[in-house]
C-alpha cells in the first residue's frame, strides 16, 4: 500500500484560510470605517489631504497671536488650547498625566467659557471673532 503525502493540501488549507482571512478584514474595514469626528472641523479625508498646511497656519497663527480661555473672567488661570496634533497619549506617564491635568480647565455645574484673542505684535488688529459653544 502506497503512503499518501498531506503536504499540498496543507499547503492549499493555509492559502485559503489567509485568503479568506484577508477578504473578511478588507469587508470589516470597510463597514467600520473611521468615524467623521470632525477634530479640526473638517472631514477626515480633506484634514488628511491639507495636514501640512493647518500645521503650517496653526504655527503662523501661533506666532501672531495669544489665544486665551478660561472659565471666569480671564485670570491668571487662563489656559492657551492645542491643536489636537501635539496632544500626546499619558501612556502611564505620571508626571505627563499631572502636567495634564495642570493645564485642564475642569467644568463644573454652570460656567461661562471666556476667551480672548491677543496679538503678539503691536502692528496686529485683534480680529472680531465670535465663538458659538454648547454643552
């Protein structure tokens, strides 16, 4: 009785189950697709297409002009926000989470959001701008 060799239908089952696997993850992806979260106020595909440009007007932005908000008038507790880009994961980190959580306005049962816009340079305007929120 002549031995019979499994090797070539090893070989086929493993090609198929990753092609298979390939196909479910390539449907998966695509019924979960990334959520428009709207994070810089834009869809997610023109923030991926534009990126270099708003980092490039944040940092002109930036070295024009102070922006400021705080949750009572403007004090010394006033917080200057980030663009979402530069805000980093605490991973763990401790003194990170504590910086963090430093420099976080905490809201409480009724606040009025205030900001201010300074310019950095005398010869700057502060722009008229109004700023909608709600909670």
């Amino acid at each position: 009785m002549k031995e019979k060799n499994f090797w070539p239908l090893g070989i086929m089952s493993v090609l198929v189950l990753g092609l298979g696997l390939v196909v479910f993850l390539v449907v998966f992806a695509l019924k979960n697709s990334p959520k428009n979260d709207l994070v810089y106020f834009k869809g997610h595909n023109e923030v991926d297409l534009n990126f270099n440009a708003m980092l490039k007007t944040y940092e002109n932005f930036k070295s024009n002009y102070r922006f400021l908000v705080g949750l009572n008038p403007l004090t010394e507790g006033s917080k200057t926000p980030i663009l979402p880009y530069f805000s980093k994961g605490t991973h763990g980190d401790k003194k990170l989470q504590e910086n963090l959580l430093k420099n976080a306005l905490i809201l409480e049962k009724s606040n009025t959001l205030h900001a201010q816009l300074q310019p950095l340079k005398p010869a700057l305007d502060s722009p008229n701008i109004q700023v909608y929120l709600a909670f």
